[in-house]
C-alpha cells in the first residue's frame, strides 16, 4: 500500500470518549456495551484546516495569524445558489442548493431518494451546470436504466459506480461538478479504516471527508442515506452535524404522495413542506398542492371536515375523515393514520364533556386524506367536527373549513394567521372559516366577512354542521 498515507485508527467510547486500541463489546473505560466506534486519529497530511482544527495530524496544530477579511469582502455562502429544477425541492432548500455546502437526502429504502437526486442531477445538468452521480448501491446500467424512465440522459451529468471512498473524492475533486450525488453513504467504505461499509465509524467517516471536500470548494455534495427520522445507529444523529441540511423525503411507501421536508438547515428555514408525486417517469410537482389534500368533492359528506393547515409559510386544504360506529363487545377501538392518538382521545373527551357528544360505545377512525401527517394543534376543529358529523350523521356545512386549537376546558383558541387561511380557502373555493375568537390587542376584533368565530367547541359545531 504504497503511497497511501500512515493512518493510525482507535475505538472511541462515545459515552465517556475514552480511546481503545481493539474493539470491544464493552467500553474499559466506563462498562458501556456497544459505544466504540472506530474513528482515525492521525493521517500523515491533514487535507484541510478543517481536518487539522478536529485534531487530526499526528502533531501539534501550528498556531497562526489566521486570515482576516472584511465581512464586507467576504462572499456570502448563499451568493449563487443553484435552482435544483424542481420548484418543491428548492422551496425546502430554501432557494436552491447552496455551492460548497454538503446536504443528507434521508428518507426509508424504496422511497424514491435515488430517484428524485438523479432527476436533480439530471436538471441541473441540462441546465448548464455539469453534475456527477456516485453510486455504490446499483451499477451504472441501472442507474442509466433509471434515467431513461425520468427523462435523465443528458450530457453533462456523468456517472461513477464505486462503494470506495477515496475513489469517489478523486472523481469529484478532479470533475469538480456543480453538484456530486453520493448514493450512498451507507455502501461507501474508506480504505483506511478497517470497519464493515454502513458502520458509524464508516459513516461518519465518509460524511466527514465528503463534507471537507464540499467546503474546500464549490461543488454542492448530496449524500442518500437510508435512515429515519428516529434514527438507526448510522442515523441522523451521527451524521446530522456533520452535514449543513438534513432533507427528509416521506411518505406511504404504497401511496403516491411523498413530502419533503427540512429537519435542519443553515441555509433556510425548517418549516417549508414540498409535495411531489411519484408517477412512472418519476417525481413530480404536484399542480395545486393546496387541493392535493382534499379527497372528497364538495358539497361534504357526513365524517369528512377540511382544516386549512400552515405548512411552513403555505397553507394546505386537508380533509380530516372520521368514521364513529357502535363497538361490539370490549373495549372501543380507537385508530389514526397521520394524527397523533393521543391528540384524537383528548379531543373525544372534550367533545363528551362540552359538546354533549359521547363516543363511548363507538369504534373511531380518524384519517388524514392524501398520506400527510398533521401536527398542528389547530387541526384540532376539524378533527372534532368531523366526528361529530359522523355520529350526528350531518355533514359539515356546504363551503366551510375549520381551524382552532381546544382546550381540556373546550374553549377555543383561534388559529394563528386565520386571514391567510381564510384567503387560501376562498382561492380554493370555499366560503367561511370556523374559528376561535378574533382579537386584536387584546380587544374583540371586527373579523372580515367569512371569518366566523366562537368561542368555544359547542358554539363552533353549532356554526359548522349542517341542520339537521
Ligand atoms: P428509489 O428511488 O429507488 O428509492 P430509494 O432510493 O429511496 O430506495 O425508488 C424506488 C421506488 O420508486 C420503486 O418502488 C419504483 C418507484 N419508481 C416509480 O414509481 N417511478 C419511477 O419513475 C421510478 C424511477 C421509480
Ligand atoms: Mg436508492
């Protein structure tokens, strides 16, 4: 192994940092079992600052001057962002991707992440901007085979089939592409480290030298790991700091709906929501996301209510589907897709409480439509209306949406920015807005027409459901 630099690796604890020179199941140091990731200390040239700052280098950092410039001189990391060619992956980035910035592209295996990076890639390139796409999960006739079905085979978008990571930072230093898709960190494995491909060590390992790379220059880096939001041993947490955004690609795996959303970023905010669609020639933008949500055609059916929801600055019409049936024998069953249980039961005691409506007895199923996740408390209307719909047997009334939060004491609190709400649901074709109590500076204030308020759960349904 000529050539190659002396490379010195230990097993550090990552509960108490103490250094092992094997690994071992159980720390010496502090009896912790499984916390020694194996971790280089010392490599003959340390590339970078950055390399040199973490303490790499086998001796003493020199000390320096450092450089000084004038902020004024100094060129802004977001100057000449780069549009990623899909309007929703932008709006997540925060307005393209950033040059020399590193970004994790998470989301669960067959979610469509290959897809969607190399439909990016593909883009960019036709847009100019010369990109590189790094497989280590499938060969490059797949990869090719992909990029026929999503419109992808264009010049200046080359290929490079390697699990090897030295291999991989040559190819992108010397074609120094706009933008270098890692695909992914998981089957990457460095030379100098003796740990299996997809290990912390050699996770974090990669992430770190692709991340110095990125910095050193001005090619965007976009790593594709599988991990979740809670995260495996390699997960989000190991890699998180280590990269500048954390992109999360969700959805049912069976439905066609898929949201991108950023779990960290230091070039944007964290609350913008995309949604594409995945169809045969890939990921697409969806043409009026805020309808993409409502299921059903107006005029409403009895246990369907649409809140309007604020997905970061944009709002989203979702309907909310509820179904109360008499249980049989033992305890009620209570099941929700995308809303929290807990938030579903709070909201059947409160409507047992202070609407009068029990549902003990009843089996209840709340849904929301189109595979989106609500987190929101001021969903919390709609939720309650449409059970009520479903055991009154009444629909909502024609041309309303809900959104207010309720309290255990039934009282309800109005939805934050109801104007832009009410707005986006009368661009969309409905007429009022069941709300909390408008007020402004601590005064009643008069609501703009459509905007209906009560004040509290009873009052609200009274507004909302249809007579009898
Ligand atoms: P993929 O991008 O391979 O997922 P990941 O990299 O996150 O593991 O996408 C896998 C799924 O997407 C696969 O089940 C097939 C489907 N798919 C489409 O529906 N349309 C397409 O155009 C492509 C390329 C994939
Ligand atoms: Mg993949």
């Amino acid at each position: 192994m000529g050539g190659v630099p002396a490379v010195r690796s230990v097993y550090v604890c990552q509960q108490c940092g103490a250094e092992s020179p094997k690994w071992s199941g159980q720390c010496p140091a502090c009896a912790a079992w499984n916390t020694l990731v194996e971790t280089v200390v010392s490599r003959a040239a340390p590339t970078t600052p950055a390399a040199r700052a973490r303490g790499r280098g086998a001796g003493p950092v020199p000390v320096g001057p450092g450089v000084i410039s004038p902020i004024g001189e100094v060129e802004s990391a977001e100057a000449g962002r780069l549009s990623s060619g899909i309007g929703e992956v932008d709006r997540v980035l925060g307005g393209g991707f950033v040059p020399g910035s590193i970004v994790l592209f998470g989301g669960d295996p067959g979610i469509g992440k290959s897809t969607l990076l190399l439909q990016l890639a593909a883009r960019l390139a036709a847009a100019g901007h010369d990109t590189l796409y790094l497989t280590g999960e499938e060969s490059a006739a797949q990869v090719r085979g992909r990029a026929e079905r999503v419109n992808g085979v264009v010049s200046g978008l080359g290929l490079v089939a390697t699990t090897e990571l030295e291999t991989a930072l040559g190819a992108i230093a010397s074609a120094a592409p706009a933008l270098a898709v890692v695909d992914s960190v998981q089957t990457l494995t460095s030379a100098e480290l003796g740990g299996p491909s997809g290990s912390v060590g050699q996770v974090r390992e990669v992430a770190t030298r692709l991340a110095e790379l990125a910095k050193s220059g001005r090619t965007c880096v976009a790593l594709v790991g599988h991990v979740t939001k809670e995260g495996t041993v390699a997960g989000p947490r190991t890699l998180e700091h280590l990269v500048d955004a954390v992109i999360y690609l969700e959805g049912e795996r069976l439905g066609s709906t898929r949201l991108v959303r950023a779990a960290k970023n230091r070039f944007g905010s964290t609350d913008e929501v995309g949604v594409l669609e995945m169809r045969g020639d890939g990921l697409v933008e969806v043409a009026d996301a805020s309808r993409f949500f409502l299921e059903s055609e107006q005029p409403p059916v009895a246990g369907s209510a649409v809140t309007i929801a604020l997905e970061g600055s944009r709002p989203l019409a979702v309907e909310i589907q509820a179904l109360v049936a008499p249980s049989g024998a033992g305890s009620p069953r209570r099941a929700t897709t995308g809303i929290d249980v807990n938030r579903v039961l709070m909201l059947i005691a409160v409507l047992a409480r202070h609407a009068g409506l029990n549902l003990t007895g009843h089996d209840v199923y709340v849904n929301v439509a189109g595979g989106l996740r609500i987190e929101e408390p001021a969903s919390d209307l709609a939720v309650a209306a449409a059970l009520a719909s479903s055991l009154r047997e009444r629909p909502v009334r024609s041309g309303t949406v809900l959104a207010g939060e309720l309290s255990l004491s039934g009282r309800l609190r109005p939805a934050g920015r109801a104007d832009r709400r009410l707005a986006e649901a009368r661009r969309i074709g409905f007429e009022r807005l069941v709300t909390g109590p408008q007020r402004e500076h601590g005064r009643p204030r008069q609501a703009p027409d459509g905007l209906l308020s009560a004040p509290d759960v009873r009052a609200a349904l009274a507004l909302a459901l249809a007579e009898a």
